[in-house]
C-alpha cells in the first residue's frame, strides 16, 4: 500500500508517524507554545529524529467552536513556515492541514506533498479538482457541519455505517476528479461525542473496507483526558493506549503530538505481529 509523495514511493503497510505542527495561537493543546521562525524549525526537527515520516502543518485551529479566520490570515501564518521547513530540511514531506483549495495549492507550490482536508471537500467546492490538478496524496476525514458548528451535529442512526457511506460517496468524488492517492480519516472528536468516539474506535477495522489507508488522529483529545477528568497535558499515556488500539486495527498513520511514544507504539505493535 503505496502512496506517492513528491515522486517518492511510502509504504504504508509499515505504519507511519505524521507529527503535528500548529502554527495557531489557539488549538485545543499546543495552540501558541510556538511563535518564531526557529521555535517552529527546532520542534520539526525533533519530530523527524523521532522518525516522523510526515510534518502535519495547520494555520486554522478546527478544535470545536474555534475563531473563523480569513484565507488571508490562514496563508500570511502558513506560507512563511512552510517555506522556511523546506528549506531547511529540504527532502521533509509536508502535509498541509487546510480545508481551503488557494491554501492547499500555494503550500504544494512552495513543495509540500500532501493536503489533509478535514472537510473532504464540503467547505471548498475548488478544493478536490485542485488537488487532482496537484496530484497529491489527499486525506479525507469525516466531518459534518463547521468547526463552529461540528459539536452539535452527532445524530446517527449507525455511526460507522453512516462513515462508510460518506467515505464511498466522497471516493468517488475524488476519483472523478483524478485523485489517486487517498486516506481516510474517521474524525475522532469531530461531530461526535464521547461515547461515539469509543464506539467508531472498537469498529476501525470496518474502514479497511474501504481499501484505502486509514489515518488515526487521537492524540491527546477529549475523549481521553474527559474520561479522566484531566486536561490535554495529561493525556500521552491515554493517547498511548489508543494508539496502540488504532494500530491493532489496521490504522496506517498516526497523527500525534508526540513523535516518539508513537514511534514506539508502531514498533511494538509491529514485533507482535512477527
């Protein structure tokens, strides 16, 4: 299971790391503890010796009833970033987290590889003929409504079945566009609550229907630290535990906050299985 990132083959049947880089001062854990050009080079650099295989990079804060921003604002935060990440580190494979097709386009331009669009399309009608255009790897996750809007629109009559019937509809969309290389992201705290982000994950292994790759992104959110009854700062070992079970259920990628303890989850899991 191959995807195609800037003329380089990653397989995926070995899962990967994407490590998290927010460039928001206002995301649900690690909004504004970066604000300078080397704090942002130094955190990726930890990252990818922690063997991140993929930089996740956000401007928009999509944590549930963040701030709207313009298009402006997002590529003014974004761009700068990017650019100074590959020059930097020239071979990194950048994934750039934006539902926005001229954010989307101007970050594979200045070199990313990849877009992660938390709407699949739904709040950028531009946005998968662009990425056909690019012919980039493209994930797409689950999602109703805004991330204004999101908390409250978590009605369903069967969750997963209800995912895979997005999912189905969304592929073809993207195909008809040319989209080649696709993930799926089920959306874990995104327009579903704590007890739907349980049940999603005891069924993860049903996306492997969907032959694609299946990215989890679990990391640190609040259907771990509410559980507990505890704060994003103490949630890795949760983040930990569901790693592994997203793992043993056929997820392919991990998106965290913390490259290493994701590393490890990946190479445990893997001497289990051999």
């Amino acid at each position: 299971m191959y995807i195609n990132c800037k003329g380089q083959l990653v397989d995926l049947s070995t899962p990967k790391v994407m490590g998290i880089l927010n460039i928001t001062p206002d995301s649900f854990y690690d909004g504004g503890k970066r604000k300078t050009k080397r704090e942002f080079l130094l955190h990726a650099e930890k990252m990818l010796k922690e063997g991140a295989t993929f930089i996740d990079v956000g401007a928009y804060s999509s944590r549930p009833g963040a701030t709207d921003i313009p298009e402006g604002e997002e590529l003014q935060r974004i761009l700068p970033v990017v650019k100074s990440l590959l020059e930097e580190f020239p071979d990194i494979l950048l994934s750039i987290d934006t539902f926005r097709s001229k954010v989307a386009e101007e970050c594979v331009a200045a070199g990313a590889a990849m877009v992660n669009d938390i709407s699949a399309g739904n709040l950028d009608s531009k946005m998968m003929e662009t990425i056909g255009r690019l012919q980039v790897p493209y994930i797409i996750m689950h999602m109703r409504g805004t991330p204004q809007t999101m908390k409250d629109l978590n009605e369903y009559e069967d969750l997963t079945e209800d995912l895979l019937k997005y999912f189905s509809k969304k592929i073809a969309e993207a195909r008809d566009q040319g989209i080649n290389d696709l993930i799926v992201d089920p959306g874990f705290g995104f327009s579903k609550n704590i007890a739907q982000n349980f049940e999603l994950l005891s069924q993860l292994e049903l996306l492997k229907n969907l032959e694609l790759p299946v990215l989890s992104a679990l990391s640190r959110k609040s259907l771990i630290y509410k559980t507990f009854n505890t704060t994003p700062e103490e949630a890795l070992n949760g983040t930990t535990v569901l790693n592994t079970i997203s793992l043993l259920k056929g997820a392919n990628i991990l998106r965290v906050h913390d490259v290493k303890e994701a590393m490890e989850c990946v190479k445990l899991v893997g001497r289990l299985r051999n």
